[in-house]
C-alpha cells in the first residue's frame, strides 16, 4: 500500500487508530476532511482512470453503518450462510474482473477506524447462538492493511478467546508476517483466492504469484492456522482444464490435504455494467467475451453447460488429491449442484450446515 495522499474524517481525526496511521504515512501529504465528498472529487474529477485513482487515495473514516453484516445471497442460488465483517473497501490489486471497480461509485481505499464499534459487534456475536463464519475479505482484500494496522493481529486474538466463530482471512497477497507467533487456538482460516496461471499472470495486476501465495499457505500451516481457497472467478477459455488441474495439485503439494476447511468454486459472473469498464481499463483482457448468457440477478453467466463441466472436473481432482476437502459452489443452484456433485445440498442438511461442521471438526468452534 503506497497511496499517494491521505484524507482524515474529521469526525476521526484525534482517534487513536487513525492518528497511528497517520503517523506511518508522514512522508506523504494529508488533509482532513468534513465531508467525504472532497475525497470523492479528488477520485473522479479531472481523472482518466477513476477506478486507478481510487488506489492511490486512502481514506480514514468510520463506519457509520454495521460491521458484522450477513452476505448478500440471490435467491434461486445457495448462499452459504456466510457473514462480512466490513473493515474497508476497495483494494490496491487491480484484477480485471473485479466487481469492486463498478460496485463503488466512486471507489476509494477506506479503512474504517471505530475499532471500538467493531469489537463490542463482535462480542455479540460471539455470545449468539450457533456457529458464525465470517471474513474480512468480502469488500476488500483482507491482508493489504497489514503494512498499516495491526487489524488483523487483534482479530486473530480476539476470535482465538471464544468458541462460536471462526474469522477467514482471505487474500491475494504474501502479508502474513505479523499473524506469527499468536495463539490464535485455530480460530482464525487463513485463505487465498486461486486461478490458473495465466488468469494471474494476465488479468491479476500486482497479486502475489500462484507460488508465493501456497508458499505463504505452507508458512501459516506451520504456525497452526487452518486453511481454505477460493476458486472464485474461474475463467473458461481453451487449455482451462489442464491448468485448473495444475493448481489442484500444486495446492496438495504445498499444504497437507487434511488441513484444508473449504474449498469454494465459482465461475465468472458480472453485472452488464461491468463490462465497458473491463473493455476500457483492461483493453488486451478477452474475459468479457466468452459465451455467457443472463442469469436470474441479472449477471452475466457462462452457459450452464460450460460451468458444469468445469465444476465436475474440479470436484473430480479434489475428490482424488484431497477426499476430505468440503468443496461447495458458491452461488449456483441446484440443478448445478446436482450435476456436479451428484447431491444437491439439501441432502446434507443445507450449505451452512455442511461449512459449519468442516468448521467445527478443524477450528473446534461450538454450536
């Protein structure tokens, strides 16, 4: 993270965790600000590429709204009970079908620093019923704020001192050195979002290697976390199969099999207006012109048949490297599951149960 200015909230200015932030970026200029309109118009005004901009402007300011929120399902697919704890948004990568590029208007690096709404939300939710799983990585990469806070570090410990949710850290990044040496009591799933090489070499601008990330899942296995990845989006093009199956085994021979909490499959999906940002900021990127059709919220989808295929392989190769890997799709119907993986999720108590049994059998949390 090495953006360009700093705007302070006003309302934030002389809290603690901001004015230690603020004291990290020393060497660049900052301003503060009472109305987040002047950060806005620093983004979009007079700018070429907003969606760039946007990366090279952080914002500290607070959450006016919930951080422990649940995530937004569609109906007609299986959602998977999954919940967001919303630290920031945005994200300094820049992937060409990342849907952070139309889902902010405009997008900007935020780090929401009212840590003390944040925990007192999450020891609620610790002492609800049921297993909770939530992560960070929902509106932004959940490891690039490590170079600036130690946000993470404080949410391993405090997860690792209850026995009702599990945290999943999820990232495209190698940031990892300040979860060493926590006890974090296996609370915390340290997670990487995976591709075929070629989608990282080509549509993943400035995320660590297919190497670097299983080596940084290999470090954190060593220190006792958990682990889980997410497929999410693959790409369908000529040639996908034998790569996906090079990443399948890759991950085996890096991390033990037995080790794995989750694995999630998806497809690339967007929203129609995703699309011309795609065309414009990634001009050499085919990714948009695959055969897709509309699917019931409106995304662009691959043809059923497509994703199907690819699905089954992927259950296949798991099912042959790593048999005790729960493996789920996410956000696909039961049509899909069904050909996919021979059972729909209602057969096994649903989704959420399915993820919240892998969760208590790896991290011993606690109905």
């Amino acid at each position: 993270m090495r953006p360009l200015k700093l705007y302070i909230d006003q309302c934030v200015a002389r809290d603690r965790v901001a004015l230690d932030i603020v004291s990290r970026f020393s060497h660049i200029p900052h301003e503060t600000v009472n109305a987040s309109a002047t950060v806005y118009d620093a983004v979009t005004k007079g700018q070429e590429d907003p969606v760039a901009r946007g990366k090279q402007i952080l914002f500290l300011t607070r959450n006016k709204g919930a951080f422990v929120r649940s995530c937004p399902g569609t109906a007609h697919y299986t959602c998977c009970g999954y919940k967001i704890l919303h630290i920031g948004t945005y994200c300094t990568m820049d992937c060409a079908y990342c849907i952070l590029q139309s889902y902010f208007h405009p997008p900007v690096l935020q780090f929401f620093v009212n840590h003390s709404n944040l925990f007192k939300e999450l020891d609620d939710l610790f002492s609800s019923k049921g297993i909770h799983r939530i992560g960070t990585g929902e509106f932004t990469d959940s490891m690039i704020w490590e170079p600036v806070t130690n946000l993470s570090r404080s949410l391993v410990s405090r997860f690792s001192h209850q026995s009702r949710a599990v945290l999943e850290l999820k990232s495209k990044t190698v940031n990892i050195g300040g979860l060493e040496g926590i006890d974090h009591q296996r609370k915390t799933i340290m997670a990487w979002s995976l591709n075929a090489l070629s989608v990282i070499e080509k549509q993943e601008r400035g995320t660590a290697s297919l190497t670097a990330r299983l080596k940084a899942a290999s470090t954190c296995e060593a220190w006792g976390y958990p682990l889980a990845f997410h497929f999410d989006p693959m790409m369908i093009y000529e040639g996908c199969e034998q790569e996906y199956r090079y990443v399948v085994e890759q991950i085996v021979k890096h991390v033990s099999a037995d080790n794995i909490v989750w694995v999630s499959l998806g497809t690339f999906r967007f929203m129609p207006d995703l699309k011309p940002i795609i065309q414009r900021r990634f001009k050499e990127s085919k990714i948009v012109y695959g055969e897709f059709i509309s699917g019931i919220d409106g995304k662009m989808r691959y043809f059923k048949p497509l994703r199907i295929a690819l699905y089954r392989k992927m259950v296949s190769w798991f099912r042959e490297l790593a048999p005790n890997a729960v493996v789920y799709l996410c956000m696909e119907d039961d049509e899909v599951w069904q050909k996919s993986f021979g059972f729909t999720p209602a057969e096994h108590g649903g989704l959420s149960n399915m993820l919240d049994a892998s969760a208590a059998k790896h991290c011993g949390v606690l109905p």
